[in-house]
C-alpha cells in the first residue's frame, strides 16, 4: 500500500522518545474508510437484490443480518445458517520483517489469526461454525517452498480450526503473478455455522437499557496494522524497537487474537439472554454502534490503553479521538445484554479465561456512541454501512 513518508517526522532519530510532529493518519498507509465505506454500502444493496433467490430452495434471508459481521438466512422454524469471509489484512508483512530479527516464522501466529478474524465475525450471530475453508493467494510457487513456514502456517490453521471446533474444508491457493506481490501472501477464508433453538442474535433485540460488556483484547488483531507498519519504518530500531516493558514492537503486534467461540456457547448454553454482539475491529470503538437504530451507546470507561496502542499513539501523534475511531484499545468485543444478565455473563466469561468491563449502556437519541471517560462522541454518519 501507498505510505505518505514525508507525514511522519522525527525531531531526533536516534531516540525512541521523540514525538511525530505532524499526525500519521490511518487513510494516509492504508484504509480510507470514506472512500471504501461508500461502495461497501453500494455492494450491500445490490445483494440485497438477490435474496429472492434463496426462495427458491425454500430459504429466506434475515434481511436485518445486511451489513452484519455475518449474513444469516432461515432453514426452519427454530434453525438458521450463517456465514462469512474474511481477511487478514497485512499482519503477515510484520511476521515477515520479524524473521530477519528472531528467525522465527510467526506463520503460527497469522495462521491462527486468520482463522479468529474470520470465526469471531461469525459467531456474533450466535451461530455455532463447523466449516472453514481457506484462501492463500501468492505470487508464484516459490512461496510455498520455505517448508519452516509452511509448516507453520499449516499446523497453526489447523490449531485454529481446532480450537474454533471447526472442520478445514479445504481453499484455494491461487497463484497471482502481478497482483501478489513477490514474497508475499495473501490470507482470507470463509466459514459457515448454524444456530439452532431461535438463539439467533440480531440487533432487533436491541433495548432501552441494555448494558454494554467489553471483553479484553488480546493487542491489534489485523485491524489498522498498516499504521503500525508506516510507525515502525520511522523508528530508529524499526520492529526491534523495545516498549517500555522491554517487549519488541514487532513482537506486540504479533501478539495473537483470542478466538471466542466456546466462550460465546457457553454463555448460551447457560441462557445468558445477550441481544447483540459487535465485533471491535475496523472503525475502532465506533463499531459498538453497528446496529442501525437510534441508541446512544454510552461508555462509562473502558480499559486503560495498552502499552502497544499507547506506543502506536506517541509515534504517530493521533488524538484520541482518532486512535479509538481506528483500533480496538483494549476492547475486543461489545456484547449487549440486559442489566440483570451481567453479573452472570461476567462469571462464565472469567469461568472460560477471558476479562470482562461493565462498561456503558444504551439510552434512547440519536445514533452516536459517546465515550465519557475520552470526552469522545462519534456521530452515527461515521459508521454508515447499510
């Protein structure tokens, strides 16, 4: 991707403390989401288009899931399927560089992030996956004889699958010469799940009241890792660059992403009532308002920055504002649910490992997410995908 290599200046190369002098915006090294936003809306209502089609297998779409982490459809009464693909983005880039400085593939890693990229979009529809298969576009074969790597990214896909409860179906490994670029891969996948017993989550069920449970993140995922990357070029040491905790920069962003798939059935096997998930990854926290009626999502606090997005701050002198309209800041997922399920929603999500924050709730207004605790407000024109 392009990188604007004039907007990011250092007062002192040889110093890990200096301060950007003029910001290092996301739309600059990767996505511009008003540009992209725009089509993906334009795409969504042309396939809308095409639901009539599942009529004639005796299916109907849920047309509420347009727009969703997941697309859903009906089967029966009480059973619906869901589906999606996914993308990595360009994490594998900074597995990539890190070899150079430990020797370590970290194809694990991308491969077991690949696969939580696309299983934890699925899940927000309540579906229980079973079937995943797999995209590695390359430029030519050449990619596929560092046999260290492979083995790698094989054995990590297939603990991914593992772990999600999945089957690997199978992919598609195309070659791409001219549109891959050399040395480099190009992971995505897609999955399909079922819901059974109507514990379909849409955000119909949205409420008055609802309380909004953030679950820990686990670091950046694959969302606006091209800033990270424009970051780490203008670091004197580049990845080798050491956080304050003495961990190296490269290694923090390759810090893997939780899967929440047995964290999720359970919290419906134990008839948790959740009305809604929202998966924190592009647009940052603004995605907590993915759901398309007027609510305010209030966030009362959320958890302290992490040292990695505190790092990716300082170097590239984004306001908050920007930060946590990019990244997840520490906030991985959104489950909405009402008041009295949260203390028990909060006991089976420490039960299954993970780190749960009461953090806000919905009133009624317009659209917006208002995050008090960072004097931040997104207006609801800033997440227009449906």
């Amino acid at each position: 991707m392009a990188q604007d290599k004039t907007s990011l200046s250092l007062r002192n190369k040889q110093s890990i403390t200096y301060r950007a002098a003029t910001s290092l915006t996301y739309s600059q090294v990767g996505d511009n989401y008003g540009t992209k936003d725009p089509i993906k809306k334009l795409a969504q209502t042309a396939a809308a288009q095409t639901a009539k089609n599942l009529a004639a297998i005796n299916y109907k779409e849920i047309s509420d899931s347009r727009g969703e982490s997941a697309f859903v459809w009906q089967v029966d009464e009480k059973t619906f399927m869901a589906s999606v693909i996914e993308g990595l983005g360009t994490k594998n880039l900074v597995a990539d560089e890190m070899r150079t400085i430990t020797k370590k593939t970290y194809y694990d890693i991308i491969a077991h992030d690949t696969v939580a990229t696309i299983i934890n979009d699925l899940i927000t529809s309540g579906a229980k996956p079973f079937v995943l298969h797999a995209y590695w576009a390359i430029e030519d074969n050449s990619w596929l004889q560092d046999e260290e790597r492979m083995k790698d990214l094989i054995q990590g896909w297939k603990n991914a699958c593992n772990e999600s409860g999945v089957a690997w179906g199978g992919g598609e490994t195309p070659t791409l010469k001219g549109i891959i670029k050399e040395g480099t891969v190009d992971l995505a996948g897609s999955a399909i799940g079922t819901i059974k017993n109507g514990r379909l989550i849409k955000a119909g069920n949205l409420q008055k009241g609802d309380r909004i449970i953030f679950l820990k993140s686990n670091g950046i995922n694959a969302n606006g890792v091209s800033l990270a990357r424009a970051v780490a070029k203008e670091l004197p040491d580049g990845y080798a660059t050491k956080l304050p905790s003495g961990q190296l920069y490269g290694e923090a962003l390759l810090s893997k992403t939780n899967i929440y798939v047995k964290l999720i059935q359970s919290l419906l096997d134990q008839w948790v009532n959740i009305h809604y998930i929202s998966n924190i990854t592009g647009h940052g926290l603004r995605k907590v308002m993915r759901a398309p009626q007027d609510f305010v999502y209030v966030i009362e606090k959320v958890y302290p920055a992490p040292e990695l997005f505190a790092f990716i701050q300082k170097h590239s002198n984004l306001s908050d504002e920007e930060m946590y309209g990019t990244y997840n800041m520490g906030q991985d997922y959104a489950i909405f649910l009402p008041t009295e399920d949260v203390e028990k929603a909060q006991e089976i999500i420490k039960e299954n490992g993970f780190e749960s924050l009461d953090a806000g709730y919905l009133e009624e207004g317009k659209r917006q997410v208002v995050i008090k605790s960072k004097n931040i407000t997104f207006g609801g024109e800033t997440l227009d995908l449906r």
